[in-house]
C-alpha cells in the first residue's frame, strides 16, 4: 500500500484535503476520539489493562493528528508532509511507550479484568470502525491524508486485537495476551510511522524539484 501511495502525484488531493466533506469528517473524528481516550483511560486504569491504556493514548495522539492536520489542510503540500512528519514521530513515540510499558508490567505481574478489556474493546471498536468508513475514501491522499487513515485503520485493528485479548486472558488467568496484543500494537504504530515518514520525505523532495 505504501510504495502504490507513494507512486503517483500528490497535487491531486489538495482538493480532497480541502473540500467541506473531509473537514467536518476530522471534526467528527477529533470529536470522537477525545471521547474515547476519556473512556479507555479511566477503563484501563480499572482494570490493569496494558492494551486497553495503549488504546487510550493512541485515540488521544489521533485526537492530536486530527487537530492538526485541521490546521495545515489549507496550507501547502510541504507545510502538510511536515505535520506528517510530526506525526510519524507521535506514532513512533506511542509505540516505543507502549513496548515499554509492555515489559514493566511483564517484570512486575499482575493479571486485568477480562470482562473491561472485552467490552471498552467493543465500544472502542464501533467508534474506530465508523471513523475508518469515513476516511476511506482519502486513504491514498497526500502524506497527511495518509497518516489520518493509517491510525483510523490501525486503531480498528488493535480493538480486535484487545477483544481476543480479554478472551485469552479470561481463559488463562494469565497477562500475557493482554501484553502480546500490546506488542502488537505498538508494532502497528512503529511500521506506521516508518509508512508516513517514508512519502512525507518523498513528498517534500517533490516540492523542492517543482
């Protein structure tokens, strides 16, 4: 998917990136996702949950993306592949956090409530779900467009990821799914952030050669 995004001509979205549609969609998200990090904080501190706490910070970093890529979308290409670029780093921050916090709660135990982590991961799932169909349409934008469905798309995957968590750690009494689907998750943020990084530089090189 990168390397197809990455191949054609990016002045083509600018159109897309400014159009009403797209603006009230990322208001909607932005809406969206500062209600959900509030729920999935308060949720994971509840239960103990690593993956359910990763969720949480990540709905609260794309609240951040959306916020600013409202502000850059009127703006030039390069002024939006430098907010990519600074979200390709939030990615990879969250996701060297998430690792992190992964192998502290490894090395000190602990076993999260099952039926939180399977439910707030349903909730959660909807919410991401409905912002992803959404976003669809402009998954192959400009760099910044592209981050924007990357985490949509990401998140939807990761509550997945939470729900067969919270089954796995039902059935086990055991931490270990919820900090493998952990894991996982922070891999998605990392490999994203290379993703978003890699057509940000590519993107600015175009505008340096017009």
């Amino acid at each position: 998917m990168s390397a197809h995004c990455c191949d054609h001509d990016p002045a083509p979205s600018a159109a897309q990136a400014n159009s009403p549609r797209y603006r009230r969609i990322l208001w909607i998200a932005l809406a969206v996702n500062l209600a959900m990090f509030g729920i999935e904080i308060g949720a994971g501190l509840q239960s103990g949950s690593v993956s359910l706490l990763a969720d949480a910070i990540d709905f609260f970093g794309d609240a951040a993306n959306y916020a600013v890529t409202l502000a850059v979308l009127s703006m030039g290409l390069v002024w939006r592949a430098r907010a990519a670029l600074l979200k390709a780093a939030s990615m990879l921050g969250f996701g060297i956090f998430v690792l992190g916090r992964a192998a502290w709660v490894a090395w000190y135990g602990g076993t999260p409530e099952a039926l939180t982590m399977g439910s707030i991961g349903l909730l959660a799932l909807i919410a991401n779900v409905a912002v992803a169909a959404m976003l669809y349409a402009y998954r192959e934008g400009d760099a910044n467009m592209r981050s924007v469905w990357l985490c949509s798309r990401n998140d939807a995957i990761g509550n997945l990821a939470v729900m067969l968590a919270a089954l796995g750690v039902f059935g086990t009494g055991s931490a270990w799914p919820d900090l493998a689907v952990a894991a996982v998750m922070a891999g998605l943020a990392i490999t994203g952030a290379y993703a978003v990084f890699k057509q940000a530089r590519q993107e600015l090189r175009w505008d340096a050669h017009a």
